[in-house]
C-alpha cells in the first residue's frame, strides 16, 4: 500500500509530466488561458491516460512481449491513443458541446500528446523497489501523473489570468510573458523533488 501511495504522489509532485519532465506543453499552453476549459481538458487527458494504461498494459505483457513484438509498442500504442481520443471526441461532442467547441483543435491533439504517451510507456520502465510496476501500480501512476497534469493545467490558468491583467512590458506581451510565467510555475515544482527520494 506504502508503494501504491508513493507512486501516486510522485506522479502528482515530483514527476509532474508537465513541469518536471516537460512533456504535453501543447495543450499545456494552448488550453491553459481560461480555468474551465484548462479543467475540461485535464479531465479529458486524465480518461485518456487511464484507459490507455488499462489497454496497453495486457497489450504489452500478454501479447507484445510474449510474441517478442516490441518493436511495435509504440505504433500500437500510439493507434489504441488515438481510438480513446475519438472516443472522447464523440462523448464530449454529444454530450458537452459547449467544451467541445471551446476545446477545439487540442481535444484531438490528445491523440499526439507526448504525455499520454510518455505515461504508457513510462509505465514499463518505472520501477519500484527494484521491480517493474504492476497492472494496478500502473493505473495508479497514469492516475496520478493525469491529476498531476490536472494540477499543472490549473495553477497555471491562475498565473496566466494574473499576468494578462498586469502591465508587462511590450516587447514581452504574448507567448515571451507566458514561457517565463510557465518556467517560473515549473521551477515551483522543484521543491517538490525531495519527496521522491
């Protein structure tokens, strides 16, 4: 249980995908302007990453690594992404339009978002207590690293309303006040890096 919770708040603090390892800047940046849809999309991300983990791990161990397939993993992943995120699409379309609008092109940039396919495939490649994690371990880590992307998305919504409304100087109006606003909110995060050890 002890490791279960460790997994969980690592993947939530101290291996943040967004501001630790850098990975999902995309919509990190292009969803982030306003708290509801940045909160709309991280749901999206978290379903994503959960299903996706739930799919390509049985998909690695039982048929990739048994048949000596992996040189294929990150295609199929890639392809088993991509049908979750139409999935969501067609959800959200149907029954939340007015996200679905607001999200517009990065809904499905989640197919091609390199977090959700850095946690799938991270998964096979972390480790705990000199062992790989299991199916359940991996579910908690995919949880984890979606709520730690849920935390990046929202924190920085706050920062990037607080920053729009200040007086920044001209030449840093735009994407130069929000790239160091994002490095700021991601140095934050380093403090956090003496949980993990």
């Amino acid at each position: 249980m002890a490791a279960i919770i460790t997994i969980f708040i690592a993947a939530i603090l101290t291996d943040n995908f967004v501001l630790s390892k850098f990975l999902g800047i995309c919509p990190f940046l292009g969803v982030s302007k306003k708290l509801n849809t940045a909160v709309g999309m991280s749901a999206a991300v978290i379903f994503v990453m959960l299903l996706a983990t739930a799919v390509t791990y049985p998909i690695q161990v039982h048929i990739l690594d048994v048949y000596d397939l992996g040189y294929l993993q990150t295609i199929v992943f890639i392809l088993v992404i991509a049908a979750l995120v139409q999935l969501v699409e067609i959800v959200l379309k149907k029954y939340i339009p007015s996200l679905y609008k607001s999200l517009g092109i990065y809904l499905p940039l989640i197919t091609t978002n390199c977090a959700v396919l850095g946690v799938t495939l991270l998964n096979f490649t972390k480790t705990v207590d000199g062992r790989g994690l299991t199916y359940i371990e991996a579910l908690v880590n995919s949880l984890g690293a979606g709520l730690g992307f849920m935390l990046a998305m929202v924190i920085f919504a706050g920062v990037r309303s607080r920053v729009e409304q200040s007086d920044a100087p001209e030449a840093l109006k735009g994407l130069p006040i929000t790239l160091i606003a994002a490095s700021i909110v991601s140095v934050g995060f380093l403090g956090f890096a003496g949980l993990g050890a």
